[in-house]
C-alpha cells in the first residue's frame, strides 16, 4: 500500500513540500493511525493543562534549593577568617578546610548533624576510632569535617580497597590521608600521633545490615591488634538514624549471594532522606597490655553495641527520624 500511495504521490504532488505532505499522510493511513494533527493537538491540549502544576511543585522547590544554598554560603562564609589562615599557611591546609567547610554546612543543613561526646577526641596524641558502618557513611564525613574544624586535626581514615579504585578519586585520598589499611600502615599512622577511623563491618556491613542496626563484624579483630601494637585508645562510635538516612536492598538473597561469591558490593542504595543525625563518642577504652586482640575486639564490639542499644530506636523508622528535626518532636536525650 506504501508503493501505491508514493505512486500516487509522484503523480500528483507539484513540489517536494506537496509531496512529503502527501507521503506522510499515506503512512498515517497504512499504520492506521488517522490523522496525526489530532494526537498532536492532544499532546498540546495535555500540555497545555498540566504545565501551571508543573510549575507550581518545581518552583517552590527551586527555591527550597536556592535558600539552602544560600543558608551554606553564609556557613561557608561565617569561617572565611579560618579559610583565609589555612590558606596562608598551606594550600592544601585550605582546600582540606574548605571541603570541611561545604561538609560541616551540608551535614548541619540537611541532617541537623550533632557530635555528643567531642570532648573524648584528644587535643593531641594518638588514637582509634571505631565506628558503625551506614549504607554510605555520610555520618562519618561529618564526623571528619567537624574533627578538623573544632580540633584543627586531620583524622586518617581506612577505607575499602575498591575506594581505591574509583577514577579521579586519588587525590581526595591523599589529602584526607586515607589509606588501604594493612596492619603495618594503621599501625605507622597512629604511632606518629595522629588519629585513625576504622570500621570492621566495612562494606559487608554497609550492605548487609538493616534497620535494626546489626553489627556484622565477624572474626575481625586486625583493628584490635593495630591498636595493641601501637598502644593507643580506641574510641567507640554511632550515628542515631544513619540508616533512616540512607538504605541498602543488601538483605535480598541475590545481592548477598552476588557479593559473597564475586565479591561485587552491587545492592541498590535508595534514601538521603533529611532525617535528624547525632553522633554519639563512647568512652575511650585504654590499652592494656594484660589484653590480647581476641578481647579487646569483643570488648570494644560491646561498646559500640552499647550505643546504638542507647541511642537508637529499634527497628529504624524514617518518618520518626524525620520529626527529629523538629525541637518540639523530639525529647532530647
């Protein structure tokens, strides 16, 4: 029907224009779907009518946007005196102090992000954090930009080796001091006064744990000898919420076996929700040289177990950690 109508339309059409029109019409009528004018005048018509409510949600949301911006430049711009110094003094001092800068704001803007227990972290000296690992620790970032702004300490941090491997990521890295982690290097870090972040669940317990904030752990007990070795305290550590913040699918049957045959963390991420964050530090526990790694592990395993019986209400809920950021919603603990 095609060949007959393009026949047709070479006989008849006067100009290329006429002849277009008219082959455009025969595959109107070949695919049977008449006159296409119609289904556009439709779109226009939908358009037309749903346009004013597009606009009345994304506008107001626009503007939700540029206010916290707006709320982050004035954070940002609050610390321009301390910026100005690091600057002066080191360039990657600056850049160190202005990405805790955006991070600070971020974490207070969006989570309402507070520390209970700073005065733990040492002026000076070395120790161990040991912390409960988020479907992403967001928590954990707050925690590093807080550290270097209230304490003027950079805090090295352990991560995963497929950290490593994420293009471009190299120099942020470097200039947090972030390492791979083998004993001897923990080990050389906190030996030369500084302090070290460490979580033992890792990406299994990223992916893995769930609203009632299991800590999957397993047999790991390298953080306890690092910190014998090095002869240092270990700090215990959580986030109340950090789960309502952000969710993993990890518990599906799938993406545990998938991760425990490839080793491939790939379980979808879903939140970001602005729930309220409160990082609670737990008592320093001292080293002890009459305690071998097995014991201070389960120890130090207790105690950050102790925290999240404190601290957390379980299971997890999303709309109850939303209604935290209202002062009047929430009795403070």
């Amino acid at each position: 029907m095609s060949d007959v109508g393009n026949q047709s339309c070479l006989a008849t059409a006067e100009d290329f224009t006429s002849f277009l029109l008219c082959v455009f019409h025969s595959l109107e009528q070949w695919a049977g779907l008449g006159k296409a004018e119609d289904y556009l005048s439709v779109m226009e018509y939908l358009l037309w009518v749903f346009t004013p409510l597009a606009v009345v949600f994304i506008l107001p949301f626009l503007i939700v946007i540029l206010l916290y911006l707006s709320i982050l430049f004035v954070h940002v711009f609050k610390r321009k005196n301390q910026l100005k110094d690091a600057y002066c003094n080191n360039l990657w001092d600056g850049a160190r102090k202005t990405l805790a800068t955006l991070w600070d704001g971020h974490g207070a803007i969006w989570h309402g992000y507070e520390i209970h227990g700073m005065e733990k972290i040492p002026e000076e000296g070395a120790a161990l954090i040991v912390y409960y690992h988020g479907a992403i620790p967001i928590d954990y970032y707050y925690f590093l930009a807080s550290v270097l702004l209230q304490k003027g300490r950079t805090c090295h941090s352990v991560a995963d080796h497929l950290v490593f491997k994420i293009p471009g990521i190299k120099p942020l890295l470097e200039v947090f001091s972030v390492i791979h982690g083998p004993q001897e290097e923990c080990v050389r870090a906190l030996r030369g006064g500084h302090l070290l972040g460490i979580s033992p669940g890792g990406v299994r317990e990223a992916l893995f744990s769930d609203e009632t904030y299991p800590l999957i752990w397993g047999h790991r007990r390298g953080f306890a000898q690092v910190a014998i070795d090095a002869q240092v305290p270990i700090i215990p550590m959580f986030t109340r919420n950090l789960r309502e913040g952000f969710r993993s699918l990890g518990r599906l049957k799938f993406f545990r076996w998938l991760y425990e045959r490839f080793r491939l963390p790939f379980a979808p991420i879903y939140g970001g929700f602005p729930v309220k964050f409160r990082t609670y530090l737990g008592d320093p526990i001292p080293y002890d040289p009459n305690v071998n790694a097995v014991e201070l592990a389960a120890k130090v395993q207790q105690a950050v177990q102790s925290l999240v019986d404190r601290h957390q209400e379980i299971p997890g809920n999303v709309l109850r950690a939303l209604l935290e950021r209202f002062p009047s919603k929430h009795k403070e603990e």
